[in-house]
C-alpha cells in the first residue's frame, strides 16, 4: 500500500550525467535507514507521429521505482528490477 507521507527525495545537484547511476547504486546498496530507494531522472524526447514533431518530456526510473513508491498497475504489468 502506498504510504506517501513516508517518501522523501534526495536531489544531488551538478552531478554529471556518467556519475548520477553509479552514485544511487552505492547509496542503495549502503543503505541502512530507508526501506527502499529509487531513482529517476527527468528528460525530453522528440515524438514524430509522421506529422510535426513535437517535444515530450520523459522519466528515466530505476528498476524498482514503481515498488519502491509502492504502486501497482491497474491492469498489465510494470517493469521490474532484474535479480
């Protein structure tokens, strides 16, 4: 069940974009006092549908970030962590 009262977001300003993953697998894997962490990243993509092209804004997530948030599909299924 989602408890968002219990989410908090670390942001790590100035980071460069090759040290950003590395940086949360070593937070995740040290990690003593969350019960869980996630990562994401916000970015823009092109959509061409074959017309006029326009700008979309996008989220790169971690593996577990849908569990981590504690969200379940309401029909399908999400991508999960491997492993």
């Amino acid at each position: 069940m989602p408890r968002p009262e219990s989410l908090y977001a670390l942001e790590r300003e100035h980071s460069s974009a090759a040290a950003i993953y590395p940086n949360y697998i070593d937070l995740r894997d040290r990690n003593r006092s969350f019960e869980d962490l996630a990562a994401y990243k916000m970015g823009q993509a092109v959509v061409d549908t074959g017309e006029k092209p326009s700008a979309a804004w996008l989220y790169e997530v971690s593996g577990n970030y849908f569990d981590a948030l504690g969200i379940r599909p309401y029909l399908g299924r999400f991508f999960r962590a491997i492993g």
